[in-house]
C-alpha cells in the first residue's frame, strides 16, 4: 500500500508533499487477543483437571487423598486410610489407544478396595516403579 503511495507521487511531478501513515495498531490488539485467548484456554484446561494429593504421615499412621478439580472450588473429596490397611503397592497397566501401555500406581487394602493414586493412566513405567519403591519404603519402615 506504501509503495504504491510513493509510485504515485513519483509519477506526478506536481506534487509537493506526500504523507504516508502506517498504524499497526489493530495488528497489535489482534496478538495480544490470540495471546489471551490461548492463556485463558489453558488456564482452563488446567482448571477442569483433576488434582490429587497424597499425605503419607508415620505419626498417625495414616494416608489422607485429597482429590479436587477447580482448584477446589468445586469441593473436595477427602478420604482417609490407616497404612495398615494396604496390603500391596504397585504399578497397574492398560493398553494404550495408540498402541502400547499406560500406567498408573495403586494401593490394594486389605478389604480388596483399589485405591489409585492419579486420575488417568500415563506413560512411564520407570518412574512410577520408583514410585512404588519409595512408598513400600515409607510403609515398612512405618
């Protein structure tokens, strides 16, 4: 568009002055809404997660699961296991559907209940057996 100002202006010897303005400024607004759209859309993906915590405690000998999804604001379910209740600890998998395993922890209690502790399946094996390890550690030495 510039250019084709200049063209014009050069073509015309008559012309005295020539003025070209160029404002981005809507090309400014238009990138700062993409950016707050693509911010507010994962804020929101983040929000409707599920978070879990695990409270492992020696000294009342026991397990408290939070689980929650917008950041609480929706509640909170809260259980509460005695560290004598779990009988095993281990890595549970389940075929992937793109081909594969997932995995996830879980505790067995002794009254057969399977408590996983995380709301889906993921990948890594290795690191959800050290995982295991760690909290049959903490259990033991309990």
């Amino acid at each position: 568009m510039i250019i084709l100002k200049i063209k014009n202006f050069l073509a015309q010897p008559l012309e005295k002055s020539l003025v070209v303005k160029q404002d981005d400024t809507l090309k400014g607004y238009t990138a700062i809404g993409v950016t707050l759209f693509w911010f507010l859309l994962g804020l929101f993906i983040i929000a409707t997660g599920s978070f879990i915590n695990c409270n492992f405690d020696k000294e009342s000998n026991s397990l408290t699961l939070s689980r929650y999804r917008w950041f609480g604001k929706l509640g909170k379910a809260v259980f509460l296991y005695s560290l004598n209740e779990i009988v095993e600890i281990k890595v549970e998998s389940s075929d992937s559907s793109e081909g594969g395993f997932v995995y996830r922890v879980i505790l067995m209690l002794a009254s057969g209940e399977i408590v996983p502790l995380s709301g889906c399946y993921s990948s890594g094996f290795e690191e959800k057996q050290e995982i295991v390890k760690m909290i049959k550690s903490f259990v033991a030495s309990n």
